[in-house]
C-alpha cells in the first residue's frame, strides 16, 4: 500500500525537502496589483516581491487552490502510484484550502485524507514532516493522518507584528481586532489557538517582544524533546537574533537539533506585513 503525502505552500516546507522526502505541495495563489501569482513555484511571488508591495500599499489579496485544481493534483498523484492520498493543509478557520480539500477528495480515484492542522505556516509544515515520517514507517494511511494530527496539536505557534493592520484588512484577526485600536501604541503578540488567530500579550517594544517570545517558547517546550523554528517577513535580523536566544535556551531539547530559520511566504506575509517574527515549537512524540 502506497502512501501519497500532500500539503499546500503555506505549510513553508522548502522545495528541496519536499523533493527529497516526496511530499507534493499545492500552491496557493496571491494577488499583487492586478498580477496573480502561484506562491512557491518559479516565477510567483516571492517574499521579497511581497513586502515591497505592502510597503508601497500596493493592493495585496490571497485565494485559495480551487477543488478542480487540487483533484488534478490528486489524480497525477494516484497515477504516479499511490493508493491513498493524506492531505494536510492549513486552518480551515484562516483559510478555504482545506474545504477545497475535502471537495476535491470527492472526486479522487483514490481515498483522500484531508487533514485540517488548525495551524499555520512552520506550525502546518511540522504535521506535515510528521506525516512523512510515519509514511516512510510503513504506516497506514490513517496512522499518517493521525501523526500529522498529534504533532499538529502538540505545537504551539507564536508571532509578533508590526502593526495588526494587514490582519485586519484580511478579516484573519478574529478576537484580536479588539486590539486594533491600540495598536499604534503597544507591539502586539498573538497566539494561534484552536486554528484562529488570537490576542496574547501585549508589550511596549519590539525588543521586549522578540524577549517574550523567547521566554514564552520555552515555556511552550518544557523538558520535552521540541524540534523549534522562527518565521519572519523582510526581517531576518530579528528573526537571527530569536533563534540563537532559542538555541541557548533550550539546548537539553532540542538535543542537537538546530533552530529552523525561514522566511515566510508571500500568501502568508500578506496577512501580517514585514517585521513579522514568529516562532513554532513541536514537542516530538
């Protein structure tokens, strides 16, 4: 039985690991000015492209991979070999890629599982890694679903923005649009619980913030075994200078393994504009 593992590119799972641990990734697309783009394919937006947008108050929206598109990726899928197929993609509440999803698997020749992370970005693409690793052990396709699932739910995924406008403009805020008011006076820190993005704390500076969310990711990992990664958006010195903290912080944790450092990509930077950092932390089974 032959296990196919698929996921979205919101999940920020580099190309190069997707090649060579045979995930296939759905792209999900982003609008600049009047130009559509496909996210993490050669010649779509790049994060770069995306920040200078926002900066320029560009107009920037997102859309989801229609179901005939993801059934098309299904069908290439089940003719390359497999015989079930775990799909596993960001927030149902953030986005409609699951639903397309879950359209798309009516319409398979072979079971779909999709998979709902209720996370985002690094937070998604550890369930997906999860769902590798247990394919590659031989697992049935609900054993697959069911470790992307676990590991979904045992990260915690933090982030710190500039400002919440560009959540907001999104409708992606949720409960954190009470913020909105104040947010020209505090740097705010939210939390994605139960698949929505939500308030956590609020702090007076972006050093403070970068501080907290260290302080907050270690707490997150306790003394368990964490594999941990820091995001961001046009700010990779920011982003530096969390993941050492993390390093130093949770050494006995992550027990050689290196604090993962990406930035995000243009569908999800578009939700939180530059000077974005987050950080995910995993506990491993």
């Amino acid at each position: 039985m032959s296990v196919a593992v698929v996921t979205d590119s919101t999940a920020s799972i580099p190309a190069e690991v997707a090649a060579s641990r045979d995930i296939t990734v759905i792209p999900l697309q982003v609008v600049i000015g009047a130009t559509s783009y496909d996210e993490g394919v050669e010649g779509g937006a790049t994060p770069q492209m995306l920040a200078e947008a926002l900066r320029r108050w560009v107009p920037v929206s997102t859309s989801r991979p229609n179901p005939e598109v993801m059934a098309r990726v299904y069908g290439a899928v089940a003719a390359a070999g497999a015989d079930e197929i775990v799909s596993v993609h960001l927030s149902a509440e953030l986005s409609g890629t699951f639903e397309s999803a879950q359209l798309a698997a009516r319409l398979a020749s072979v079971p779909v599982h999709p998979v709902d992370s209720r996370q985002v970005g690094v937070g998604t693409g550890f369930a997906v890694l999860a769902a590798a690793d247990a394919r590659d052990a031989g697992s049935s396709a609900a054993a697959v679903a069911a470790a992307a699932t676990r590991r979904a739910r045992a990260t915690t995924s933090l982030f710190y923005v500039d400002t919440l406008e560009y959540l907001r403009r999104g409708g992606r805020v949720g409960a954190a649009a009470a913020l909105v008011g104040s947010a020209l006076a505090v740097k705010p820190l939210l939390k994605v619980e139960d698949g929505r993005v939500g308030p956590f704390e609020k702090v007076r500076t972006a050093t403070r913030a970068l501080a907290r969310l260290a302080d907050l990711a270690v707490e997150a990992a306790g003394t368990s075994p964490v594999e941990v990664a820091v995001a961001h958006l046009a700010s990779p010195e920011r982003a530096a200078q969390l993941a050492t903290l993390l390093a130093g912080r949770l050494t006995d944790q992550l027990a050689g393994r290196e604090v993962l450092v990406g930035e995000v990509g243009a569908v999800l930077g578009a939700h939180v504009g530059p000077g974005m950092v987050a950080v995910s932390v995993a506990r491993r089974d």
